[in-house]
C-alpha cells in the first residue's frame, strides 16, 4: 500500500539521517580528543612557564640587592647626606627631631 510505502520511506531517510549523525559526532569527538591533548599540553607549557618565572624572580631579587647596595657605596650626595644621618644615629642612640613648624606660617 502507498502507506506502507511511504512509511519504509521515512524510515529509511531517518535511518540514513542518523547514520550521518553518529558519522558527525565521531567527527566531533575525534576534534574534542585533539583539542583535549592541545589543552593538557598548553596546560603543562603554562606550569613550565610559571615556574621559570618565579626562578627568574629570586634571580632578580638577587641581583636588585647587589644594585642596591652597590648604589649605597657610590659617592654621592644622597649616600653622603644618609651616612651623616647613620652617623648621628651612632652617637645619639636615635634619629633627630623633625621640625614641626608649618610651611609658610612662621610658626613652630
């Protein structure tokens, strides 16, 4: 009967429909599979990356100390002015008295 017919019909166009699905999925799942194996290695490359970069940081560290207290043994005016303030320290036990008067005002 055309019934029947056109029935065996639907359901083979829906037997070949689904057939192109599961084809499709497994597509998608062989994608989701590599994307998953780029992510875990990008993962791992951004955990390398951080522990080069706290290494890099105690390196820096280290080598802003040495500039710091190379800068200290430079001659110059602020590193003079500092070790009469040190000076001072030594042979008074405490730093001197700030002078509490107000900017322009004249007073104390």
């Amino acid at each position: 009967s055309d019934t029947l017919s056109t029935a065996y019909s639907q359901r083979d166009a829906t037997v070949q429909e689904r057939k192109q699905l599961r084809k499709n999925k497994r597509v998608v799942l062989s994608d989701l599979k590599a994307l998953r194996e780029q992510f875990y290695a990008k993962k791992k490359e951004l955990l390398e990356m951080n522990s080069s970069l706290k290494a890099n940081s105690k390196k820096l560290g280290g080598w802003n100390r040495k500039v710091f207290d190379l800068e200290l043994q430079e001659s110059c005016p602020w590193n003079d002015k500092l070790q009469k303030l040190r000076d001072y320290v030594g042979e008074n036990g405490k730093l001197p008295e700030l002078n509490k008067r107000k900017r322009g005002s004249g007073e104390e």
